[in-house]
C-alpha cells in the first residue's frame, strides 16, 4: 500500500489455510439482530453431498430456533433432499443455494441451529449462531 501523502510504501502478509473440498455447510449470511414482525432470512449453501446412481442426493437438512435455555421455540423446519430439492445439476457443481425466511414475532435471545446430514456418506455438518430479536419500542423508551 502506498501513502499518496506521506510517500510511504507499506505492506504486510497474512498466511491463511485453504481446506480441502469437503462436504459442509458454507458461506452463511445471516444479521445477527432481528426485530419482530420483520422478515429475516438465512441465507447459507450446502457443498459436497454424496450422489447415488443416479446421481441424486440423500440428505435431511434441520433448521431450529432456540430459546436462551435451548429449547426449541416452534417445530423445526425440515427439508428432504432429493424431493425438496431446486432444480441443481449436482454432477456439475456440488452446490446448493438455500434461502430460508424467519418471522420472529416476540423480542429475546435466541440460537439458530442448522443441521445437514448425508444419509449416503453417514455424515453430518452443523452451525449454531447466536439471533438477538430486539423490542424497537423498548428502545425507544416507549
């Protein structure tokens, strides 16, 4: 980097490990604050699924939301891969895309948990990450 000013070139490297393709979940988008009665979406891709044959996965994905104390706030939302499956040549590019929308209706402090488990490998990968919903009007002082 260069100071146009000062006249002064600095620079600086940082090492950083590149892991092997593997199957995961990856690339996860999702604010870590939340208010109710807005719409909040998750966004996050699932890499590396095993295929059959037929080149088609076998995979249940979980999605829960849990209170401080961790239980869960509603049922989980389920998804069952290949029936709910986007239309994604797998073979082509072992990624999927998922959007997954979120109404929080009251104010608190909650973890979301995503599970995704590779019935074909006998694998499975999970994220927790922490969701504050916040009371705007208790923010407010109204």
């Amino acid at each position: 980097m260069k100071d146009v000013i000062g006249k002064d070139v600095k620079s600086f490297t940082y090492p950083f490990e590149l892991l092997a393709k593997d199957f995961g979940i990856v690339g996860v988008m999702a604010q870590a604050v939340a208010f109710p009665g807005h719409p909040y979406m998750l966004q996050y891709n699932v890499v590396d699924l095993g295929l059959d044959a037929n080149k088609k996965p076998n995979a249940k994905v979980e999605i829960k939301v849990l209170d401080e104390a961790g239980k869960e706030v509603g049922a989980p939302a389920l998804s069952n891969y290949p029936t709910d499956l986007p239309e994604i040549d797998l073979v082509k590019s072992n990624f999927i895309p998922i959007d997954f929308p979120i109404f929080p209706n009251r104010a608190g402090r909650f973890n979301v948990e995503i599970t995704v488990v590779d019935n074909l490998r006998k694998r499975t990968a999970s994220i927790r990450y922490p969701l504050n919903v916040l009371d705007i009007g208790a923010i407010a002082g109204k």
